[in-house]
C-alpha cells in the first residue's frame, strides 16, 4: 500500500491543552479518507498542521513524500484546500474565481483555459460559469470552492468539513461529486466531518478522533463488522413461542421484544435472515416482516467513548 500522507506523533498543544495527541495517520494514496469526530476533537487542528498553516509542538508529518516542517513549499504545491469558512467574492464570476486561482497556483497560461474547463465540468458549472456567484445556491458555492481547489492539479485534496450547513439533499449531491473526481482525477480527498453518514457513505477509510487522539481508524464496513452487533428485527403472528424457541439457537446473542417486534442481536445477519424465517415456519409460526439492520458508526464511536457524536467528547 502507497501511503500519501504519514504523520508521526504529530501534537499540538495550546499552552497546557493538547488539540492534538501524538497522532500517526497513514492515508492511502487515491483514498477518499475521512477524520470523524465531534466539535472539538481536534480535526481541523490536524489538518491545519497537513496544510502548513499551523505549526506542529511536536512530531511531524510528510505529504506527497514533503516533510511538513521541513518542505512546506513543497507540500503547499501538493494540495488544494477547501475550508470551513466561505471565501468566495460576490462579484466575480464562477469563471474568474478559477482565473485567478490558476494564476495564484502558476497554472501555464497555455494550459489554463482548458483546465478550467475540465474543473467546470467536473463541478457541474460550466452552464453558470460567467454568472456572478452572488446568484449561485449553496451549493454550487461548494462545489465552486471545491473546484478551485483542483485547479493546480493537486495530489491531495483538503476538505473540512465539505457539507456543513448544507441542506441534506445538497449535501448527498457534493458527495457524488467528491466521489466522481476522486476517481477521475487521480487525487486523494482528506476530509474531516462530524456527520457519522458522511463518513460513512463518502470514505474509504475512516479515523475516528475524539478529545485529541484517534481512536481507531480502519474502512466503514470492517468498523462496523468489528461491533459484532446486527439486528434482525422480525414480527410473528405468536410471538411468545418464536421467542421461547428462538432461546436455543446458538447464534442469536441477545433477544429484545418492543412492543410487537422482536429484534435478535446476531453476527453477520445477512447469513442469517433466510435461517430464522425457515425456522419460524418449521415451527408453525408465521412470519410478517423480517428487516435486517447494520450497526452504523455512530454505534462505533459509543462503543470507544461511550457517548454520542452530537454529544462529543
Ligand atoms: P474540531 O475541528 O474537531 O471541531 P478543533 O481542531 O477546531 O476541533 O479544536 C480542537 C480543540 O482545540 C478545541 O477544544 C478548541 O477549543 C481548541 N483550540 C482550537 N484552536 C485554538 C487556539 N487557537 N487556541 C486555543 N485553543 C484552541
């Protein structure tokens, strides 16, 4: 595995308080990769320190083989950020954002007008490119933030928190962009959020931080198959009895009954549904729903914290 970004021990400490706490991440190279956590667990100080913008207490990271401490410059070159906090002018055009990103970024004058383009495309704004931003919705701002962050052909991509404030329907839409142009441009997306779904739908691969450290880190599916935990939620027309029988199967771990459902907590419940609706009716019972659910990441973050992401730290 080819890791693009790789920090080691990597701390930031303001006075007495540790932000971050000897953190050691490694971002595969074209991942999509996503740091989870509550307000204040220390996300956007982590990847302040990755663009340069902060410098680390202690310990160091490389980005695109650049050490941050020792080549910023070089790491600067490598990346395009998107941050939090909006910065687009009202009265220039989507177009002469990229203009003048380009410029900033040394993109060939040769090469500029098709690269921009290329990004309007990617982004979906080639329609709107010369109408001024004032006019544009929420998000196609993001998306235009997004854009320009492209424009240098960067190896990385800096997201914080890509979808914030944005409503849910814009927000799954940014996703499907962010997935497109990772795939179509070659580039590792580092991203930071606290909304469980987003790392969820969006990452390869998620850190999950919390209070300064990260608490594990690994892809959604195998976090979530490493709580052991689906249900199997099934309503029978004798319930009593499905739950008296169902005690002797090995494979059920608990058993709820809320009001009319009975839900089963099982591993790896996709091997499973078929069984329980066969046993049910060997056993003269009759099956009305049966609903398989996966734990989601929320769940995780519970299990290492033992409070909610909205809740944090
Ligand atoms: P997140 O991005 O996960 O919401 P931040 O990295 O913004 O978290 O903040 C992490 C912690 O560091 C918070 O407790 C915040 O109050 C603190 N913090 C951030 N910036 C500063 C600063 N300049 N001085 C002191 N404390 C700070």
């Amino acid at each position: 595995m080819e890791y693009i970004i790789e920090t080691h021990d990597i701390t930031k400490k303001y006075n007495d308080f540790t932000a971050v706490n000897s953190i050691n991440l490694k971002v595969p190279k074209n991942s999509v990769y996503g740091v989870l956590g509550p307000n204040g667990a220390g996300k956007t100080t982590l990847i302040s320190m990755l663009c340069t913008i902060l410098y680390p207490t202690s310990g160091t990271a490389t980005v695109n083989g650049y050490d941050i401490v020792k080549n910023p410059k070089d790491v600067r070159k490598s990346i395009g950020v998107v941050f939090q906090s909006r910065s687009l002018d009202d009265i220039l055009t989507g177009r002469e954002h990229l203009e003048m990103h380009a410029s900033l970024y040394g993109v060939p004058s040769e090469v500029r007008k098709e690269r921009i383009e290329e990004v309007l495309d990617l982004i979906a704004l080639g329609e709107k490119a010369d109408q001024y931003v004032k006019t544009y919705s929420g998000g196609m701002k993001r998306r235009l933030e997004i854009g320009r962050g492209l424009i240098h052909h960067p190896e990385v991509l800096i997201l914080d928190e890509p979808t914030l404030g944005l409503d849910p329907q814009t927000r799954e839409s940014i996703w499907k962009y962010v997935n497109e142009l990772n795939k179509k441009e070659d580039i590792t997306v580092l991203m930071t959020t606290h909304y469980m779904e987003e790392a969820d739908k969006l990452c390869d691969e998620v850190a999950i931080m919390n209070l300064g450290n990260i608490i594990t880190a690994d892809s959604p599916i195998n976090l979530k198959r490493e709580l052991k935990a689906d249900t199997i939620t099934i309503r029978v027309d004798k319930a009593d009895k499905f739950i008296q029988e169902a005690e002797k199967l090995d494979f059920i771990k608990e058993i709820f009954r809320i009001d009319s459902e009975i839900k089963l907590m099982v591993e790896r419940g996709e091997n499973l549904v078929a069984e329980v609706v066969n046993f049910a009716n060997n056993n003269k019972i009759f099956v009305n729903s049966i609903e398989l659910e996966h734990p989601n990441l929320e769940d995780v973050f519970i299990k290492y914290t033992g409070t909610t992401i909205a809740d944090g730290g």
